[in-house]
C-alpha cells in the first residue's frame, strides 16, 4: 500500500487531475453492513477500484480549485505512524500532547504570538473560528453565559464583506444569530473600510447592541485579500473588543520574510486561526488556533467532571488538557503529521513555497492581462486570481470549470465577483510550477472556444444550447 501511494504521488503529474465516479462506482455504494470479515487484500482491490482513483484530485499540481493543499510523502507516514500509536489526545499526561503543545508554541511563533499563548490543533479553521468566537463570548460577557445562555445583551461582531462564511456559522453554532456578525463593506483591494466599521460599531452602542469582537482577514477565500491589521487592532484596543484574526492561509505566509510584511498586526490580536493543510502541505484535515490568553482560552471551555479528575502525578496529570480548550473530549494525534512536516521540511522552505505560490498567481495575471479573450476581475494580493472568458455569460464561466474539471485538465473553481461569475484558480500546492499557469490559460481557451463551436453549430430555429 505504501508502495503504491508513493508511486501515486511520484506520478501524479501524468494522471488526470480529476475524474469523475462512473455510475458503476457510485452506485457500488450500497452494500449491506459486511457481517462477515473480508481478506485485506481483498478490501485493497475495493479500494483501488472505487475510492483510489476518485478522490479530489488536489495532489495534482493543476489543480488550482477552491483553497486545497496538496500534501506530501511525509504526512503519509506521520498519519500511519498517528493510527499505529491510536492516541486519544482529548487529555491525559504523554508525549502526543506535549508534541501538540510543540505545535502551537511553533504556531505562536510564526505568527509574533507571546510563547506562552495557548492553542489547540483542530480539523480546520471553520472549528478554529468557532472556538475563538466561543472564547471571545464568554471573555466578553463572563464565564456565566456558559450556564445561562445568553439573556440580557445583545453580542454582536464585525467581519469584512469577504469573510468566509464559516465565520458566520460560528455565531450561528454560538447561539447568537449568523445576523449579529456585521458584515463591513471592502475597499477596492477586498480590505474591510475602517471607517465604516467604527461608524457601524458606533451605531450599534447607540442601539443597545454589545460590541464583542472583530473579526480581520488574512486572506480572503474569494481573492486573498488582507484586511488591515494594524488598523482593526487599533481600534479594537479603543473600543475593548476581542480581535481575532481568520488566517486561514495568511497564517503560514507569515514564514517568508517577503510577503510576512503585509501581515503587520497580526501580532497584535488576541486569538488567531489558520490551517496547516492548505499552505504548509500537512495532509487533510490540520488547522490550529492560538489563543494569546491562556486563562481566557481556558475560562471559555474548562468544566470539572468525576470521570476527567485530574492528578499532581500518573497519568491524569498534566493540565491543561485539551478537552479544556475546545469542543472534542476524543480526538486523534493530528499534531504529529504537523510536526513531523516542519521538521522534515523546515519552515523557511514551507515559507518558500507560499512565496512561490504568490509569484504564480503573479505570472498567471500577467498572462491573463496579456489575453484579450480573458478578463482579470480582481486584484492579487496573494495566491488567488479571478478572470472569466470574455466571450461567455456567467453561465458559460460555470460551464468552462466543470468542462475543464471533468475533461481531467486543470481543475478551477467559481465565485461571484461584483455580479458576475468569475473562473478562480487559487495556488496552495507545492507542486505547482510555471508551465502549469500556461497550462491554465490554453485550457480556458480552448474549453471557451469548444463550447462557442457548439453553439454555432446549432440550427437557427432550434432553440441556442444554455452553457
Ligand atoms: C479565509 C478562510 N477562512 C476559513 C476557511 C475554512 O477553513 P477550513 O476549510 O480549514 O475549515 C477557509 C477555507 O478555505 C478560508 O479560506
């Protein structure tokens, strides 16, 4: 099995980037509950048959669709080496969690955060938003709310028009509404105005409302952009609010001393989140926040309970646990594929290869601008680049990505810019180089051309074919 993943990996460059599941494979799907056990190397054939060749495809260095790291040889083995050891690491004194806490001194490092923050390895950082908003919450308003609920204030937040949705979420799985987090108007460049966020804080105090947190962004998921951190920390400094940052990717781009400069500020805030399987290539799913308050962080979670009594000695000793600082009582060792990707490749080189991803976003604007059957619909202020095919409607952008996704080629994905649909190709993975942008721009091309033939092709009374 080890054998073929890395021949998977070592080749994935002359394979398609996707495939799509024949309806013979989707519909193998539903089997009865196997009562009787089945040889492993049986359960293997399965596996290559049906799950091996259709996955994501985000290993693949053309594929540039959502926000997708595309791993490495390492995280494979830190995860077996994970599975071999099966530790729970909701709490308890040993070596998994002291690795964790590794992790995220190394975490509060890179972002400028004090060493002896707090901070947790999650699944991603939609978890690392909610437990912020979770900390932020019971900072604000007391301990108590955690009994109670919420009676008698009415909390609310602030984010950039191009916060990512999960942000919302987390007030909404919080109890406070997805409506109570304000969404502030962008700035040409898809930075949150400032001025629109003290006026809006300003009115809301006037309206009874409690101001609670700010939420920046280092990275917006649509086209990268960077809120100014500095600036929402200065004011959540005035106004005494919470100011965490979603540094989903921004996170790992702190690495490189070239583009850590656009970042200033974010040592500043008190919770960040930020994922270490996009940029920092740790196979799915590792995300982590750090939380510059420990008793804060812990005040926001912390319960006493009978079965989890803790110990000056043996193996119940050891406090903090992590089920003090988050959601999960079980959870697995995620830190280790983390740590042992850091120190495999170090943190200069996972710095490079954001630095490399920027310097492809870069390239392929320049070719896109260069293009005159393609449109560039939005600044790139780091690894993410919007365009559409000039000679197509919102409908036919959506149809050149799933042409192009299920022709095997360059995977992109799609987002509305200002109204219109924008073809997105975002750059995460570290396999990516410069003939792969090339590669973008001639698929486009050619997946636009192809779809305009067929409808030229159609009869004039007959009705046009929708794209
Ligand atoms: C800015 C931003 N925030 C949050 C998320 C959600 O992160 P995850 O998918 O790791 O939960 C993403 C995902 O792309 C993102 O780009």
């Amino acid at each position: 099995m080890l054998d073929d993943v890395f021949d998977e990996l070592a080749g994935i460059r002359n394979e398609p980037v996707w495939r799509p599941m024949p309806d013979a494979v989707r519909n193998a799907w539903s089997d009865k509950l196997p009562r009787q056990g089945t040889e492993a190397e049986d359960v293997y054939r399965s596996y290559q048959a049906t799950i091996a060749p259709y996955g994501v495809g985000n290993r693949h260095p053309q594929f540039l669709g959502w926000v997708h790291g595309g791993g490495s040889a390492i995280g494979v083995l830190a995860d077996m080496l994970a599975a071999g050891l099966n530790a729970n690491c909701g709490g308890r004194d040993h070596a998994p969690i002291a690795c964790e806490r590794q992790v995220i001194r190394w975490a509060s490092e890179m972002l400028g955060m004090p060493p002896e923050s707090s901070g947790l390895v999650l699944s991603g950082t939609s978890m690392a938003n909610f437990v912020a908003i979770l900390t932020a919450r019971a900072a604000a308003f007391g301990e108590g709310i955690r009994r109670t609920g919420i009676s008698g204030v009415q909390p609310v937040g602030y984010a950039s028009a191009g916060a990512h949705m999960c942000v919302a979420r987390a007030f909404d799985m919080a109890g406070l509404g997805a409506d109570a987090l304000r969404l502030i108007p962008n700035d040409a460049d898809g930075a949150l105005k400032l001025a629109d966020l003290r006026a809006r804080i300003a009115e809301d105090r006037a309206l009874g409302f409690h101001p609670f947190v700010v939420i920046g962004t280092a990275g917006s998921v649509d086209i990268g952009a960077i809120d100014d951190l500095s600036g929402l920390a200065e004011i959540c400094h005035q106004e005494h609010l919470w100011f965490h940052v979603d540094a989903a990717f921004g996170a790992i781009a702190m690495l490189s001393p070239a583009l850590r400069l656009r970042f200033a500020g974010m040592d500043r805030a008190d919770s960040v989140a930020f994922d270490f399987h996009k940029w920092a290539q740790v196979p799915y799913d590792a995300g982590g926040i750090v939380v510059r308050d420990a008793d804060a962080h812990r005040a926001a979670f912390a319960r006493e309970v009978a079965y989890l009594r803790r110990d000056a000695r043996g193996l119940a000793a050891g406090e903090p646990w992590p089920v003090d600082l988050g959601p999960e009582l079980s959870r697995g060792f995620r830190a280790l594929k983390v740590w042992m990707t850091l120190k495999t490749y170090g943190a200069d080189r996972i710095g490079r290869v954001a630095e490399q991803c920027c310097d492809l976003a870069q390239r392929l604007a320049a070719l896109i601008d260069a293009e005159p059957l393609l449109e560039r619909l939005a600044p790139v202020p780091l690894n993410i680049v919007c365009f559409s095919y000039r000679l197509g409607d919102n409908a036919m952008q959506a149809a050149i990505a799933a042409d192009l996704q299920e022709a095997g080629a360059v995977v992109l994905s799609t987002t509305t810019i200002g109204g219109r649909t924008a073809l997105r190709a975002a750059f995460v993975n570290h396999r990516t180089r410069r003939e792969d942008t090339v590669a973008v721009v001639r698929a486009v091309l050619a997946a636009g051309a192809a779809r305009l033939d067929r409808i030229e092709s159609v009869p004039e009374k007959e009705p046009r074919e929708v794209a």
